[in-house]
C-alpha cells in the first residue's frame, strides 16, 4: 500500500501553514506561560502498567536512597526475572563511590 505524500502536503499549503505560524502571537517577557493542568503520578504510572502489560512485561519503580534517583525494573512475566534496570546496577554503585570519594576529598562542611 502506497500513500501519495504529495496529495496531502502540498507546496501552497506548507507556505500557508508557515505564514499562519509566524501571525500567532509570541510570548512576551513577563507572560504567564499557559500549562496543562498537572498530572498525577498515579494516572501516569498506572498508564506505563498499562502498556507494559500489553508487551508482557512487568515495570518495578523503587528509589535508590543513597543517589536520590528512581530506579526502573522491566520484569518479564512470565519468568520473574529482571530484563533490564535503568539506571543499571553497576552504574548505580560506581555514582555512589563517586560520591564518597568526593565527600572524602572534600570536607562538605567548608
């Protein structure tokens, strides 16, 4: 099946779109930007468990304490066995020394 690109953007149409784009108005200094009203991590992770299902996987969110940072676990269903942790593991123990030899080398009370 082939889908004639042409047919759908045309030359005229792009100049126009580029020109409809430039006549909208531009933020100003001391403008409110206009957000989306806040999402709850709930919705948000209940949606991830949500798709992560539909690839017979299993997401695992924990934090690390000793880092401050989220750690993710993709876990196969069926199995029970971890696919892959993000940040990796390794990686996780090598900022942690990181972080004790800067805390060795400089004294954070100065």
């Amino acid at each position: 099946m082939a889908i004639d690109v042409s047919a759908v953007y045309t030359l005229p149409n792009a100049a126009s779109a580029v020109q409809q784009e430039a006549a909208k108005p531009r933020a100003k200094p001391g403008d409110v930007m206009r957000t989306e009203p806040p999402v709850s991590m709930d919705t948000i992770i209940g949606e991830l468990v949500d798709v992560s299902a539909a690839f017979n996987k299993r997401l695992s969110f924990s934090l690390n304490e000793k880092l401050g940072q989220v750690v993710v676990k993709v876990i196969d269903t069926d199995t029970d066995k971890v696919i892959r942790e993000i940040p990796p593991a390794e990686l996780q123990h090598v900022n942690e020394r990181i972080r004790e030899v800067i805390g060795i080398l400089f004294d954070e009370r100065a």
